[in-house]
C-alpha cells in the first residue's frame, strides 16, 4: 500500500502557451514582499526560485498579495511604493481587484493572478455536483422516508455546455470523457477547444442551452458577464436540464434561479458560489429541494496551497529571468 503522500499531486491546467513578455512590458526584477501577512509556505516558494525577501520598502519591485479582498489596502500600497512593477495575487478570479486593475492599468505594472493553477480540485467538484443532480442527490439528502419513485439520470451520453475556456473547463472535458458526453464550450471567440465537440461564441448561447442537459458556469466575472444566466435563460434551458455554478455568484440572477427552481423550470441547480456570499440563512435557495448549495468549497486551502506556492515559484523565475509569467491578467478584459 501507498504512503499518503504518494500519490500525484494537482498540477496547473493552461489554457495558453506561456511566452515571454516583450521587453517594454517587463518588470524590474528586485527585492519581493508578502503581504497582509507572510505565510512560510509562500516565502519558501520566492526564496526556492532566487528570490529576495524583504519588508515592503522604496527597493520593493515584486508583490505578493495573498487575501482575496482588501482592495484599498492593496491600492494604498502600490499608490505609496510606485517602484512595484509585479503584482501576484492569489486566486483565479480578480473581479474583487477590479477598480485597482483598471487605475493601473499601465505597462509598468504587471498583474498576474493564479488562473489555471486550481483548475483541477474546481473541476472535480464540477463534476461531483453535476452527478448529484443527476441522480437527484439534493432531493435524497433531505428525505426522511423510502421513496418508490424511480427518478435519476445517467451522465453517459448527455449534452453538456460549459461557459468559459480556461483551465476548469480545459480539465472538466478530461474529466468527462469516460462518460462519453457531446460537450460545447461557450467562450468569447469561437477559436475551437481541445476535447470539445463545439466551440461557440458568446452570441450562440440561447441556441445552445435549448439543447443542454447540463450547463456548467466557468466563466470569469466581469461587467459584461454579470447575469449571465438570467431569466431568459433559464426559460430557454429543458425542464430536464441542469444547472452547475463553480465560478462566481453573479455570474446567475439569484432571483431567477429560485423562480425558476421553484416553477420547475429546470430540474436543478448546484451552486458553490452564490450571490450574496455567504447565502444569507433563511434564504429559499436552503430550503429549495432542486438545489445543491456547497460553500465555496470546491477548493480548500489543504489543496491550493501547494498550488499557488508553485504559481509563485514559477513567477518569481520569470520576474528574475525569462519573464515567462503565467497567469498574467488583462486589466482591461478583468482575467
């Protein structure tokens, strides 16, 4: 038998080739600091790539923000150190850091974020609550009696969209191909996707969600994605049809989910992300027996961890050297 620590760890799924940034968009490599706080983990990662640890300062060239939030702090930050020209911050989504992306939105700041390196524990839960809907899981939680009703679906051979083409959808197709699924993905060019039996622009969504089985939201948040999924197209999905957020809250009308739900407009939903965040209790959506509410769990800190130590590491040999960044961020598309 195995050790524990054996087995094979998650690893980064790219959407892109990495390729080394033009010299006018290169930042000047120097002294790194941590903050809101050090965390040794971390620290290991910039000291293991050659890095140079330091107290944030006039010298401080690199940055490392490790909480997902704190915007102002990090804005007041970068307003009282302008010698920072690399900013690493800690989650796929940047749509908290938004206002500060779009005011240094400028060739000397480079921003890169963790996109890509999570994609593996997002997409399993992706996978696991498609399951549990299928087979009404939600509905079978909350029983307190043997029901002789015979209700659930197989995954095999179903039609299955997935919004967004970064590395959860990229590592959800893997995923799906024992079950021999038709998946679609929906992304903001139609330039086809490894795996994928179509790829489709944005515009082509209403079509493609008449014929959906299950509809997996992986897209990033921006403005022009807010409501994505909203009463329109909840109404357009199969009654039949299922619905799976891993992404962000907003990304669906919270509203027109629970009507929709409750109107048995569609079979189901699993979300584990919500808008609000957290769901307020009392909220319909905890008692709605067609849901499956997981919080924001998809990733734990015991499986990101290790993750983004490694996107550091990578990063810090790029900002040092070759300056093959991954993860680098569009301020101006918001990911």
């Amino acid at each position: 038998m195995s050790a524990r620590g054996d087995f094979e760890q998650h690893r980064a799924v790219l959407a892109d080739e990495v390729s080394p940034l033009p010299e006018e968009r290169r930042p000047d490599p120097g002294p790194i600091a941590i903050l809101p706080w050090p965390k040794e983990t971390f620290a290991r990662a910039v000291r293991d790539a050659g890095g140079t640890l330091a107290e944030l300062s006039a010298d401080t060239r690199g940055l490392i923000w490790l909480d997902y939030g704190r915007a102002d702090e990090l804005r007041s930050t970068l307003e009282a150190h302008p010698g920072i020209g690399w900013v690493q911050l800690p989650w796929a989504g940047v749509d908290a850091f938004s206002g500060v992306l779009r005011e240094y939105d400028r060739t000397d700041v480079l921003w890169t974020s963790a996109k890509g390196a999570y994609a593996q524990p997002v997409a399993e839960h992706a996978l696991a609550l498609t399951l549990a809907l299928l087979r009404v899981l939600p509905k079978r939680a909350r029983s307190s009696s043997w029901s002789t009703r015979a209700e659930g679906r197989s995954l095999y051979g179903l039609n299955v969209t997935v919004i967004g083409a970064g590395g959860i959808a990229r590592e959800l197709i893997r995923l799906l191909e024992p079950f021999g699924t038709h998946v679609t993905i929906v992304r903001r060019s139609s330039e086809p996707v490894s795996g994928a039996e179509f790829t489709v622009e944005t515009e082509a969504l209403p079509d493609v969600l008449r014929v959906s089985d299950v509809v997996v939201v992986a897209a990033a948040l921006t403005s022009s994605t807010r409501h994505l999924i909203g009463e329109a197209e909840l109404e357009l999905m199969r009654p039949d049809a299922v619905l799976v957020n891993i992404a962000r809250g907003p990304l669906v009308d919270t509203e027109a989910l629970v009507a929709a739900l409750t109107a048995g407009t569609i079979s189901g939903a699993a979300l584990d992300v919500t808008d609000p965040e957290p769901l307020p209790q009392g909220h319909p959506l905890w008692s709605e027996p067609r849901c499956l509410i997981t919080p924001h769990s998809a990733d734990t800190p015991e499986m990101t961890a290790p993750l983004l130590a490694e996107r550091i590491r990578i990063n810090v040999g790029a900002f040092l050297t070759d300056a093959r960044f991954v993860g680098v961020v569009d301020p101006r598309i918001g990911y």
